[in-house]
C-alpha cells in the first residue's frame, strides 16, 4: 500500500509530518501496529529492537518504507520515541538509553498489569506509573504518556481504514504534549486530547485493564471517545 499524501496539522497543533516515529518494542503487536498506522499516514517510521535483524524482520514485513534498527539506533535516528515494550523489560530497555534519548520527545504507551484466573488487574509501580519510571531513568528527555487504549488487532488490520478513538496524552510540557496529540492526529479516526501531568499517567495505564475486562465479555476491541470536545 502506499501511504497517503501528509496530512495537514490538527487545528492549533504543530505540523509533525516531516517528525521521524522510532518505536521501541516495534517487534510486538502494539509497537508493529503503532509503525503501521505512522507510516500508513506518511509519517517516517523506525522500528527497534534488541537486534537489528529482528528489527529489520519486522519492518520488512510491514513494508511502507519502515526501516528496522537496534534500539540505541533506533533512539538516535527518531524525533520522536514511542515506548511500546513489555512491563517487565520497560526498565531494561529504557536505562543503557539515557544519552541517546536526551532532548527528545519519548511517548511511553507502557501498561503495568498483571494477570491471574480473575484477569486483568493493575500494578503500581514504585515511581507511581510505567511514564514516571521512564522519567526517572530518563531524566533528560522530554516524557510523555499516550497510546495505551488502543487494540493491537485493529492497529494491524490492512482493512480497518480508521480508528475510531481518543488518545489521552499526559506529561508536564505543553510543547511535548502538543507534538504527541499532533501526531495521534494524523492517524485516521484518532485525536490527541490533553489529560493531564504526568503523575496521573497510573491512572491512565490502569484503566488497560478494564478495557480488558470489557473486551473480553463483549468480544470487541472497545476504546475511549471524550464527550464535549
């Protein structure tokens, strides 16, 4: 498929469109349907991983022009970096990173959860949330929170055109967070809605897990819509 022409900024947003999207963890269901979506739009996309050939695996799947690089040349080559890894390697991936992603935009999508015969249910970690973790490890980047209610399935489906959700962007810099709801923005169906600081990213993250439950019962892929805006 080839990707649209750009897409204009959303109204009072910065244009993003020439922004290249690393994706740590681009390997994964989320991170895989996260670089379709980007590049889809037109957006320059680098899928990361541990290894570069399974990055570069990945991204040649995918097609659309994604490249597929280690995570430290993932790091360095992107504008903007989406954290889309496992809970429990989130502090593993993040901390030999600190010097390549200083000064840039990290969008942490992370959800601590756990599981267990009743399902899903939320953990909290001991910096508060997976977002506040990736603050502190990364002291010099610009974190934010954004990305978490969204169904792997329907990211990767060639036959779903748009979707239909609001992504709730959360972080302490208004330059940051405006970037991260531009570009939430370029996706078909999606707006970037501004939710707060990031010391209310737990709560955030933790409503994965009622989604969960949600999908689970009704057999659907059940997203967010914020009502008067």
């Amino acid at each position: 498929m080839t990707p649209p022409p750009s897409q204009p900024a959303a109204d009072g947003l910065p244009d993003v469109s020439s922004l290249v999207v690393g994706i740590l963890g681009g390997t994964g269901p989320q991170g895989r349907g996260l670089a379709y979506r980007f590049a889809r739009a037109g957006q320059q996309v680098v899928i990361g991983s541990r290894t570069a050939e399974r990055a570069a695996a990945a991204a040649a799947g995918l097609g659309l022009g994604i490249r597929g690089l280690d995570n430290a040349a993932t790091a360095r080559d992107s504008d903007v970096v989406i954290v889309a890894v496992p809970w429990e390697s989130h502090a593993d991936v993040l901390s030999p990173l600190r010097t390549e992603l200083a000064g840039k935009i990290v969008v942490d999508c992370v959800n601590p959860l756990g599981f267990d015969k009743q399902g899903a249910y939320a953990l909290r970690p001991a910096e508060g949330s997976a977002a506040q973790q990736a603050a502190a490890l990364l002291p010099e980047a610009r974190v934010t929170a954004a990305f978490h209610h969204l169904s792997a399935v329907l990211l990767q489906d060639p036959e779903v055109d748009g979707i239909d959700i609001d992504v709730m962007v959360l972080g302490d810099e208004r330059a940051a967070t405006d970037v991260v709801q531009a570009l939430a923005a370029r996706i078909t169906g999606m707006r970037g809605i501004y939710a707060g600081r990031l010391r209310n990213a737990h709560q955030v993250e933790s409503l994965v897990a009622n989604l969960i439950s949600v999908n689970r019962r009704y057999k659907a892929h059940a997203g967010l819509r914020i009502t008067d805006l």
